[in-house]
C-alpha cells in the first residue's frame, strides 16, 4: 500500500521547544516513521514568554517571532526527512501549530480569539511542503472554545473496545479527553477540556529557583513537603469550577497568578512551594477524571508531564482502582502524541473532514479547521 506521509509540529505551552513526526496513514492507522525534536534558543523562548502579557511594540516583535519560530519549524521538519530518507515532495502537507501565546474565546464580542504565534507562508517556502496552520480560529468561529484539538486524534489512536478510556496531556496547560468504548452503539460522545495548569507552573518556579528549564522526574517535588494553605488557595481559582466546554492557557496561570497566591507562603521552602505545585497540578487532573470519567479505569498519561515520576506517582494516590500509564505502552511514546495529533488534523485539513469535536470544543458542529499554504 502507497504511503500516506504527513508531518506534525508541535510547540506547546511549556515552551520547552518544538517535537515532530513523520507519520504515515496508509492502512487507515497512524504509524510514526521518524521523531525529531528541537530547543527553542533562550532568546527565542524568552521573547514567546514576554508575548504571553502585553508589552510595548507587540506587532513587530511577533512578526520577527513568528519568523523565528518557522525556521526552528524547518529545521525539524528537515532532520524528519533526512533521518528517515524521505524526500519533501513525498509529504503530503505539514500540520504546524504555531506557539499560543493569547487564548480567550468567547470573550469580550461573543466570539474572541485565539493567536498562534507562527508564519506558515515562510515555512512552506523553506521547506517545500504545503503547510497547514490556523487550527484553532474555525472553531471559534463557530461559536467553540478552539481548544482541546486532540480528543478527536485521541480517539483514533487510543479508544479501546470493551472499555472506555480516560487520556490525559499533561504539557504547559493539562486537558483532558474521556473516550467511550470504541465498539459502544450508537453515536457515543467524546468529552474533552483544559483541567489546567500542567507544567507551566512547576516548570517556572524550578527555572527561577534553580535554573533548570524543568523537575526532572519531579525529584525536587519529592524532596519537599505540601503547604495545604497554599494547595487550598491555588485549588480555589473560580475556574476549576467552570463546566466544560473550557480551556485556559498561560493568559490565566501563569507567574502573576502564582505570585498572587502564594501570599502568606512567599518565604516558605521553594522545594515545599514546588511541592504543593506538583500535588496542585495532579489534584486538578484528578478531580477532572473522578467527578467526569469515573467510569474509565485506564488514564493514559501524554505530553512531558508524563516524564515525571513524582507526578504520576501523585496522580496514582488521587485515583485507587485506576491504572495511570505512560501512553508508550498504549499507542505513542509521550513526545509524540501532540506532533502527531496535528499531522492527523492536517490529513483532515486536506481531505476537509471535521477535525474539531462539538461536544468538546462547544462549536455548533464539525468543522474543517485550519488554513492551507501551498508549497
């Protein structure tokens, strides 16, 4: 069978950098032929950062960003073609993402908006290959919140039979994707929503405290102690509350929010405060799984969050009688999952399938997202 080849990019809201695959959908299935990833240069990531807030002369410094970002965009894609001998004109399209840096749909005219940093015309001149961006804006268009994209590719790639399944992404901002049984009848609904804060938070307070872009394996989370006041304030925020459809970015959690709630616990131990960051992030996620898929007993973990030990370790005691797993054994290695959701949304893109779910994002229906630069 002819191969089906199309390249996923992805640059979440942990900012750590840019992961891709080469996948291929000739049988009807995904299958990754190579992975590739990139570190954002500090002064590339630096700049995304500061775009997240307002700041003085925006336009000109996202344009050069944007630019910026293509270039790390092609450089992937180049080391995907070049690891797994494959020629540019054999790719079908390249799904890039963009980097979010504001997300607030329905807001302020009824609709809002949704912007991703990226410039897909310079990407498709440096690589040779049409590009597909502009996932999101379609969606809200249509009255959703843009966001989760991936509950529909976590379908695809993680449903099972006999069971339904719990898939949770744990990057910059956690969402998660409740999956009924694959051979449920009927037209069986797909719940998907931001839980919250994933990694950006803990991510922050290690960078500042020790200078490491992350917690490895959440061993300095596991070094300290949960401050319950703190833990009580950050789980207070009206927005765990919310009833989805909903999805957050950095526009609400980010140092700004963490400064105003640490309050009392400024001068406590940075180990303790990351501590109670890491039980934070897992006590959201759970609550999520408990209070709207409590009737999954698997939660394939994805995204770097899965990478951390103490993490998972701390999603495992929130839920007893629930296998929590890394989605390596399930389907894709964690890095990849993301890459790979947008390769598929760019098959979709091409063949003008929906690639939005109603009753995650909220829309009004199915809509063919994204926009297409020809090579």
């Amino acid at each position: 069978m002819a191969a089906e080849l199309f390249i996923g990019l992805m640059s979440g809201t942990s900012l750590d950098g840019v992961d891709g695959v080469l996948a291929d959908f000739a049988d009807g299935r995904i299958a990754v032929r190579a992975y590739a990833t990139a570190p954002f240069p500090a002064a590339l990531r630096a700049e995304l950062m500061a775009l997240n807030t307002p700041g003085d002369n925006e336009l000109h410094r996202a344009a050069l960003a944007g630019s910026g970002l293509a270039r790390i965009y092609a450089g992937v894609a180049s080391q995907l073609l070049a690891d797994s001998g494959t020629p540019a004109s054999q790719v079908t399209a390249l799904g890039a993402h963009g980097q979010t840096v504001r997300h607030r749909p329905t807001e302020f005219d009824g609709v809002g908006y949704t912007l991703q940093i990226n410039n897909p015309s310079l990407l498709a001149e440096l690589t040779g290959i049409d590009v597909v961006a502009d996932f999101r804006s379609r969606d809200l268009a249509a009255g959703g919140q843009g966001a989760p994209l991936v509950p529909a590719f976590h379908r695809a790639l993680f449903a099972r039979a006999g069971e339904p399944v719990a898939v949770l992404n744990i990057g910059g901002i956690s969402n998660l994707s409740l999956l009924p049984a694959a051979d449920a009848p009927g037209e069986p609904v797909v719940l998907g929503f931001d839980c919250g804060p994933g990694n950006a938070l803990m991510d922050h307070w290690s960078h500042f405290h020790t200078g490491q872009p992350f917690d490895h394996g959440g061993q300095w989370a596991a070094s300290g102690q949960v401050l319950p006041e703190l833990l009580a304030r950050l789980q207070a925020d009206p927005y765990f509350a919310k009833a989805p459809p909903k999805s957050t970015g950095r526009d609400l959690f980010n140092p700004a929010w963490l400064s105003a709630c640490l309050g009392p616990a400024t001068g406590a131990a940075p180990a303790d405060v990351q501590a109670t960051l890491t039980e934070f992030t897992a006590s959201v996620c759970a609550a999520d799984v408990l209070r709207y898929g409590s009737d999954s007993k698997l939660l394939i973990v994805c995204g770097g969050g899965a990478l951390n030990d103490h993490l998972l370790e701390r999603l495992r005691a929130h839920l007893p009688g629930v296998e929590v797993a890394a989605s390596t054994a399930h389907g894709l290695p964690p890095l990849q999952v993301e890459a790979a959701a947008f390769a598929w949304l760019a098959r979709s893109t091409v063949r003008r399938e929906a690639g939005n779910l109603a009753s995650v994002t909220g829309a009004r229906g199915g809509r063919v997202l994204g926009a297409i630069y020809p090579a």
